[in-house]
C-alpha cells in the first residue's frame, strides 16, 4: 500500500484560453507551489512521495518544480494527467464556451475529437500506475480522476483549489481516495 497526491497546479499568470496557451506561474502561484513542496516534505517519511509527474503544461511544471527540487528527482511528464485536449476545431474565442458548456454536463455528452470519457478514465489509470507519486495536473482532469473513480457522469464535482492536495491510497493497483483537497472560487476560463 502506498499514497498517491494528486495536486492541482498554483495559480498561473494567465487564465486558460487567454493570449498565452501555455501560462507559467504569477508570484501568488511561486509561493503556492512552495507551501505545496512544504506540505509534501512535511509528510512521515512511509508517505512521502519518491516521484513526481506533471502535465506537460508549464503551470504543472513549475508548481512540481519546488518538491521535485527538495527530493532530488526529476519530473516526469505525462499527457495523460494534462488539460482536457479541446476539439481541434474550435477557434480560441469558442474554447471558453465549449469548456463552460462541458462543465455543466456528463462526461459521456461533452462533443469533441475523441471520447472524452475514456479520456478521464485514462487519466485514472495514469495515477493509478505510479507508486508513492505526487502528480501535478489540472482542474478538470482531477474531476476526471475523482469521477471516474467514484463512477460519477458529471463532469465537475469538485472546484480544486490552486495547489490543493487531494490524497489517494494505492493498493495492489486499486486506487482508492482519502482525502480530497481544499475547494476554492478560481479563475478558470
């Protein structure tokens, strides 16, 4: 049996489907991804994680950056725990609407590129697969993993706070969760 911390990226300097794709971290955000590290660090040495994997997405990267720093490891990158892949067609101005409308319905009727609850269900398996781990990823992909573990068709029942930790239990590859992290009122379109 291991712990598995699945944490929600600090706040970025821009919001999703602004004028940069790919925000990093605003100073909020530096020191949210510190007081993160601080937290993990702090955990019995039994829990702590031995790895940690990110989004491919810079907000990811930097949040993860002060406790992959303190444990010596790199990060490790996987799509599989990124942002909810957006339907190639849309323009920027529609991405906002076509998220809003996905917020407020079931997995299995967002319209996209591909199926989108299968997406939340690899998402799943990808934080099932790592041992001891703390994994930094997104807003909606953390409701994926939540929902797809509880079997929940909603797309959004938790509103993760920047840098919430939310804390799995990992056993004989069945992931089953502990404690789900603090919510707040964010940005996210």
């Amino acid at each position: 049996m291991s712990r598995v911390y699945l944490i929600r990226h600090a706040k970025p300097s821009a919001t999703w489907g602004g004028d940069d794709d790919d925000p990093g971290l605003d100073e909020q955000g530096q020191a949210q991804a510190k007081k993160a590290a601080e937290t993990l660090l702090a955990l019995p040495a039994e829990q702590r994680p031995t790895r940690v994997v990110s989004s491919p997405l810079r907000r990811c990267q930097e949040t993860a950056k002060p406790f992959a720093e303190a444990i010596g490891v790199t990060v490790e990158i996987d799509p599989a725990v990124g942002e909810i892949p957006t339907p190639s067609a849309l323009s920027a101005e529609e991405r906002g609407p076509w998220l809003r409308a996905a917020f407020g319905g079931r997995w299995a009727d967002i319209k996209g590129d591909l199926d989108y609850d299968a997406w939340r269900r690899a998402a799943l398996r990808a934080v099932a697969s790592r041992e001891r781990a703390a994994v930094f990823s997104h807003f909606v992909a953390i409701n994926g993993v939540l929902t797809a573990l509880a079997g929940e068709p909603q797309v959004i029942t938790i509103r993760p706070d920047h840098a919430s930790i939310s804390v799995f239990e990992l056993n004989d590859g069945v992931l089953t969760l502990v404690e789900r992290g603090p919510e707040a009122q964010t940005q996210v379109l």
